[in-house]
C-alpha cells in the first residue's frame, strides 16, 4: 500500500489494509522492522465532544450516569474510528465490539472518596477532598473498600454489560465482546497525591510539610496496591505479573532530585509488590523525560509513551536503541494545523533519530484531541508511511 485518502477507504480495501497492518507490527516485534507502525491513542471523548459525530447531543453527565448510553457511545465511537481513523489497526467491522465500565481518569481519585465535576464541552473531573484542614481525612478513614465505591460499580456496570450481550445486542449485525473491567491499573501515585490534595498544595507539601507528603504517598501506594491486587484476584489475573504498564503525569511537575527523593521509592514498592521485575512500561505526559534514564536503570523501564513537548533526538541518544518509544506530533498542531504542517513536523522527528533501533511507534503527543480533522489524522499517516521506513 502507498497510503490512502479518507474517502477512498471502501470496503474492499478493508482486508488489504488489515493484513498489511498486522504484517507491520507482526515486523516490529520481531525487531525486523520495515517502517515504523503508527496508531493512535484514542477514547470516547473523541465522539462525545464532537458536535458533528454526538448529533444527539449527549453529556459526559448522561455517559457515566447511565451504562446502556456508555455502551451504545462506545459502540458508536468504535464505528466511527474503525470506518474513518486511518491508522496502524484493524479497520472496518469488528467480529465484536469492544465495551467497559468508563470512569475516563476520574476513576482513582473517585474510589478514594473525591466528588465528580462535570463541565460543558470537556471531560469530567474531580474535586481535591484533602484541602486545608481535611489534609487528614483519609488517614482517619483508612484504605477504602478495595471492591467498594465507585469499584462496585465498576463490577455492576460490567455485569449489566454481560447481560445486554447474552440478551443479543448487536449494532451493524455484530455482538458485543465479553466486557473488560477497568480500574486495572493506576494513573500515579504522585499524580493522585495532586489529585486528593490539589496540584500546588501537593507540591508545596514537599517543601512545607516533607513528612506529611511521605505518609500520603505511602498511604495513596499501599491502597493502590491493595486494590490492584483485589482487582486481580477478582478477574483471575496474576497477582503478580512479569511487568506492569505505569502512569504519573504529575512527576512532569518534580526536578529529578525531588523525584528520586519522594516518588522513586513508592514506584520501586509497587513494582516490587506486583510484578517479577520486568520489563516495564511507563506513560507520561508533560515535559518529563529528564526522568527516562532514572527511570529505565531504577525501575527496568524499558518501554516510554511520551507526551509533549518531547526532544526525540536527545531521548533516543540518552536511552539508547533498545528502549521502545511512543510517540509524535503535539495534539494541538494535529488539531489546529495544516496537513502540511503535521506533514512536516512528522517527516522531522522521523529524521531525528528516533528510529535507530528500529524501536520507535509513531502517535500523537498524547491523546487524539476532538474535533482532529481527518485530513491532519491522514496527513501524519501518510508522512510516517512514507518517512518512517528503515
């Protein structure tokens, strides 16, 4: 294949594309790759704050408060990214339809206690229950239910969903997937410590109250460890995994010194307490790649989905061309830029390096924003196909 137009992608060209797709990654694991796979990182806001996909018009509110709108938006946001998001995936109808109980990244701080925002034309989010004299709240309750609260729904929504697809709920003649249960991993233990107290005062704990901020993070990683590890015996998961996929965008926030002193040795006990060592991944947003190499060495880091603003060349040079990397082009420029700006931005980190090792998956940098134009999406599609071959 050279690349296709959006309005070209009929039918037909379905089984073409999938078979070349799952050749590419088939390539890429195998460490023979013959061009980097690109593929986006994408959930049911996109659809949601849509006007031109959500013509119904319905509400973050009305999507986490009742389960049969969850599915039916999901459902809905998987056609339309399955028959128009070009990318390095199964396109086209799926044997079944992939469906979850969705919190979006409220789910944490809601099952510690945090009451749920909600905000026209945005994602929802939550309100800091350890502010001023409340600091201590949490200490006093204890570790929440690990199956309670907002994981009790959790459970609920999933059986519900099992229940719509015993009953034979289809959309375009295909059933639903057995469900998954989310809550299965952790957005960061500094990341809910900012979360539960406020993003400044979280910080400030570290100057102001050392102590307090300590007992936080080691309360907020013990329950995250408690609850993970009920979440696994719940679904048959191994209580402890070869490795495990982390997450704390706040530690964009912290200097590498901070960070080793205060985050570093709660990361280093939820790995040692879940996992046999690694590999490991990690997520991060936010300018935090100072961190990488700390990261990589302490943590058996070895594979980083970056967010933005990312210097790839100096990445690629201080972690080596063993060390996967995801990554690409600022959401903001795939969603207000020409396509050929995302063209050139593309074709420039493809050039800076960040190939060498052949270890480098091509996304946005981070989270396909609404409203992306298909033609930016095609665009940087069409540049990484084209620039990205070894």
């Amino acid at each position: 294949m050279n690349g296709f137009d959006h309005v070209s992608l009929a039918a037909d060209n379905y089984a073409s594309h999938n078979a070349e797709v799952k050749e590419c990654w088939q390539a890429y694991w195998d460490r023979k790759p013959y061009r980097v796979p690109i593929s986006w990182g994408i959930n049911p806001r996109l659809w949601l704050l849509d006007p031109a996909l959500n013509t119904r018009g319905i509400t973050f509110r009305e999507y986490f408060s009742d389960v049969e709108t969850m599915m039916r938006v999901q459902v809905w946001h998987q056609d339309y990214v399955r028959h128009s998001v070009v990318q390095d995936a199964e396109m086209g109808l799926p044997e079944a339809w992939n469906v979850y109980p969705d919190f979006q990244n409220c789910y944490e701080a809601l099952w510690f206690g945090c009451e749920l925002h909600f905000f026209e034309d945005n994602v929802p989010d939550t309100v800091p229950m350890l502010a001023g004299d409340k600091k201590n709240l949490l200490f006093d309750r204890g570790i929440p239910d690990p199956l309670g609260g907002v994981m009790a729904t959790n459970i609920e929504r999933r059986e519900y969903l099992r229940q719509r697809r015993a009953e034979g709920f289809e959309h375009r003649g295909r059933p639903l997937a057995e469900p998954g249960l989310s809550m299965g991993g952790s957005d960061g233990i500094f990341t809910a410590a900012c979360n539960l107290r406020g993003t400044t005062q979280a910080c400030l704990d570290l100057y102001e109250d050392p102590d307090y901020a300590r007992s936080l993070l080691d309360f907020i990683t013990e329950a995250t460890i408690v609850r993970l590890r009920a979440w696994r015996k719940l679904t048959g998961t191994e209580l402890r995994t070869k490795g495990m996929g982390l997450a704390d965008d706040a530690i964009a926030l912290l200097s590498t010194e901070m960070y080793r002193e205060f985050v570093l040795p709660c990361h280093r006990r939820m790995l040692s307490e879940l996992t046999e060592g690694g590999p490991n991944s990690m997520h991060l947003c936010g300018d935090a790649t100072r961190h990488f190499p700390l990261l990589r060495d302490e943590l058996n880091i070895q594979s980083f989905d970056t967010g933005f603003p990312v210097d790839f060349a100096w990445l690629r040079e201080a972690l080596g061309p063993d060390v996967e990397i995801h990554g690409g082009p600022h959401v903001d420029l795939l969603q207000r830029g020409t396509p050929e700006e995302v063209a050139a931005e593309t074709r420039r980190i493809l050039e800076s390096g960040v190939m060498r090792g052949g270890r480098f998956h091509l996304r946005e940098g981070n989270n396909l924003a609404p409203r992306t134009p298909l033609a930016n999406i095609e665009a940087c599609y069409r540049a990484g196909r084209e620039w990205g071959r070894y």
